[in-house]
C-alpha cells in the first residue's frame, strides 16, 4: 500500500477511448496480412505512453540497477531481432510480488520481481520477455482493441458511488493483472515468436518450454492455494491448461523456431544469473507494507492494522483490502495525506456527501454510514476516519448480507504505532543464497524459512524443482530469509 490518494483511473480514460473511434486496416507486421484495427502504429505508440503513465501511478519501479540492466539488454537484444525492430521498446522491472509479465500497445514491456524470481537462468527471462515482445510485435492488444473495448486490456473496474472526495473504489483498478488473456491463438503465437526471437538471438528456442513448465508448476499451487484460501487465483497471463510436455500443438510452433537459430549460440552461466538474484525481494516489499497473519506492518508509516482472523489480506499498491473467508465481506483501507486541523467525525462530513450517523470511536477516529453502489451490489458502507501521525487512514465496510460492524470498529481501533519487535515483523523477506550440504532437503531448508506457509512447496518452486525435486550437495540454491 503506498501513499497515495487520488482520482479514478476511469477519468483518465476518456481521452484515450476519443481515440478508439478511428477504425481502420493496417497491415500485421508480423504476418504481412491485413488486420481490422482502431488505431495507426503512432496512436498506437501514445496509447501505449498514456498508459504507461497509469501503470507508473501504480507500481513502483524495482530499484535493483544490475538487474535492471540485464532486462534491459535482454528485452533490447530480442526486441533489434524482431518484427518490429524499427520500434522503441521501454522495459521496466516492476516491484511488484505477482507473478506476473504484460506489455502495452507501442512496445512498453513490463516484467515483475515476483516472476523473476522464479527464474533460473538467463535464457527463463529472455524467454518471459520474448513472449510479451511477440504481443507486441503482432499488435494483439490493439486487434483486441478493435474486437471488443479498453476493458478487455485493464479488466473490470468497480466503484462505489459515495460521493466521497476521492475514495471511491473498493475494489482493484489497474492491480492484479493488466492483460487479462488474449486467447489461445494470440498466446500461442506469442510462444511461437517468443521463441523465433530467442533463436535468432542465439538462445535455445526449447527455452520456452522450459519457462512455460516453470509457470505452470506455479500456477498448479496457485490454484490449490487459492482453493484452501477460498479465492480467485492470481495466474500469469500466457499459461493455458495443459502442461507444455503433454502440449503437442505448442511444442511444434517451438520447433518450428529451430531453423531461425543463430550458429553463434550465446553462452551463459547459470551461476551468474543466479548471483543477481541475491537479495531479491520476495513477497511484498518494506516500502509497500508487509502482512503477516492478520496484521498489515508499514514502517515507514509507521502504523499497524489488525483485521479479523481467517480474513485475506490482499496489499494491493494503492489500498489494502482484507476480504472475509466466505467471501461476503470486505475492508478496504487507503490513506488521505491532506490532514487538516478538524476532527475525524469533521473530516467525514467534509468529504462523505450524506453521511449519517457519524459518531466518534475514540479521540482519533470516527465512524458513519453512507449510500451506494459496491463490489457485493448496493446498499449501505460503512465509512470511517482514523487519524494517525500526520495522516488519515479511510476505512470503507461493505457486505453482500450484513456489515461486520463489531469486526470493522476493531479494526480500526487497532490502529497504531510499531512496538519494537513489529518494527522487525515489518521488514521484507528476501531470497538468498546457499551451496546445499549433505543431508539438505527442502524439508529442512523450510523448517529454516522465514516464509509463513507452504514454505516447503515454495522453496522448490523457486528452484524448479517443483513437486518433489530434492537439491544436491554443492548445488546453489534459494532460500528465504
């Protein structure tokens, strides 16, 4: 969760839609043939800047200069020996824990430090960005333009209709995943140029059957995680159901990339690769607040939250939102840096039109109800304003049955100030790592893990050796601490 507080992404959106309008042919230039489309190659590339600017107001950019550069030089080398070769590429390390990759319209790629760190070597991460390059090379995003609107690009946005001065949403915007899918066949021949680019880059074409296994490794537990966590999965965009040893249609477009193969094959060490991911945040990052049971810790902000037990806690980059395990409530938590010499309940009038009710909870905060519309239909929010060092932390309740009222004022009652041990609880895990011993198995590398859950099935996705893989002595090897 950052500090941030501001307008709907949706008001953005109108100068870009103006564009949409304009409906033409252009030729593919990856196929040759021409292709329905709503926009020339140069709108194309200022639709691509306008929203590059809405996903730079949600994510932060992942300050690890040599990783950085080797993205960088990987996404330029396979974007200089690809259909689009003549178009300026933008890639940028999101820090962000999904697990995730996407690209936008113009050639602004996107990778996250969550998927990276899933990665083993040099050739996984060319092979990630050569997917997302082949998108934009084919310019699915604006086919897709042209066969169905903007929301297929950024998803479905739900607002809550408070006439509050700003807190407006109680559910995701531009979080989660910006490209929900392009459909079997556009996936597919992403995979399929993905893989051309490697080869004539110098890379082995199979590597993208090896970083697609990988993927769907971790999808696999995604979706059982998601299950005993009673929630929707959160899965990278360019996986569909079958696995690729038992894809034959996808094994052949990746064979099909054995004859663009550079004879001057590039030589790399998997070692080094490694090495830079050292240090890698895993998980959220100090800087976004750390969640750990049902508390959320920020300590910069310096500022605590307890929300019920057996609640998800979701840190999206711009709210925290803590969801009920039937999935029939939800908190959403965001913060208002204009504090103003006024009261809590004060603060609510000034910004809550038709508030009723309000009443103080304590010397700090204040609580109200207003009218609206919300992720579970219409109906009545619960509203509230903590304040807290020089800020104001605003609380939304909404429910597809009843508020949780006693579970909500608790809530914000917990409100506070790190004690010592929380100010440590709130730091960030990060990956390391270790030369395995005789006698190591994940087993004991997770009993030794700082992760909260699933540390064991974790561990051996992080070094690919997910379901029942085992180190050997000597082998380098991630961990979390």
């Amino acid at each position: 969760m950052k500090i941030r507080y501001g307008n709907s992404f949706l008001h953005t959106l109108w100068p870009v839609l103006a564009l949409l309008l304009l409906v033409g042919c252009a030729t593919n230039p990856v196929t040759g043939k021409q292709n329905f489309v709503l926009m020339s190659e140069e709108q194309e590339i200022d639709l691509g800047k306008q929203y590059h600017t809405e996903v730079m107001k949600q994510y932060e950019v992942y300050d690890d200069p040599e990783l950085t550069a080797l993205v960088e030089r990987l996404g330029e080398e396979l974007a200089a020996n690809s259909h689009r070769s003549d178009l300026d590429f933008h890639f940028t390390v999101l820090d962000s824990p999904e697990v995730n990759a996407f690209a936008l319209p113009g050639g602004y790629v996107y990778i996250t430090r969550g998927i990276i760190a899933y990665m083993n070597n040099e050739e996984h991460l060319a092979g990630v960005l050569g997917h997302e390059i082949g998108h934009v090379t084919a310019r699915h995003s604006v086919r897709q333009h042209a066969a169905s609107t903007t929301a297929n690009v950024f998803g479905a946005i739900a607002t809550i209709a408070t006439g509050s001065q700003g807190v407006s949403q109680l559910s995701s915007t531009l979080g989660g995943a910006l490209v929900s899918g392009y459909g079997r066949s556009h996936e597919l021949e992403a995979d399929r140029l993905g893989a051309e680019y490697l080869a004539v880059t110098g890379y082995d074409p199979q590597t993208m059957l090896g970083v697609i296994g990988i993927l769907k490794d971790q999808e696999a537990f995604e979706l059982k995680r998601a299950r005993e966590e009673n929630r929707q999965p959160r899965i990278y965009h360019g996986l569909f159901s079958t696995h690729p040893d038992h894809d034959r249609r996808l094994q052949e477009v990746i064979a099909a990339a054995e004859k663009f193969k550079n004879p001057q094959a590039k030589h790399t060490n998997p070692e080094s690769f490694l090495k830079l991911l050292d240090n890698l945040t895993f998980g959220h990052s100090e800087n976004q607040g750390v969640v750990r049971g049902n508390r959320f810790y920020h300590k910069d902000l310096d500022f605590t939250i307890e929300f019920p037990q057996g609640w998800r806690i979701e840190n999206q980059p711009d709210r925290l939102l803590a969801v009920s395990a039937d999935n029939n409530a939800m908190f959403m938590v965001q913060i208002d840096n204009q504090k103003q010499s006024e009261t809590p309940s004060a603060y609510l009038r000034r910004n809550f039109n038709n508030v009723r009710q309000v009443q103080s909870i304590d010397n700090d905060s204040s609580t109200g109800l207003v009218e609206g519309s919300h992720p579970f239909g219409s109906g009545t929010i619960r509203v509230a304003a903590a304040f807290h060092h020089d800020k104001v932390y605003v609380l939304h309740a909404a429910a597809r049955y009843r508020l949780p009222d006693p579970q909500f004022i608790d809530s914000v009652k917990s409100i506070r100030s790190l004690d010592t041990r929380e100010r440590e609880l709130a730091e960030a895990l990060h990956l390391r790592l270790i030369r395995a011993r005789d006698g190591d198995t994940f087993a004991s590398l997770a009993n030794q893990s700082n992760l909260a859950s699933y540390a064991e099935e974790q561990l051996r996705l992080l070094n690919g050796m997910y379901p029942d893989g085992e180190p050997s002595p000597g082998q380098l090897v991630k961990i979390v601490e």
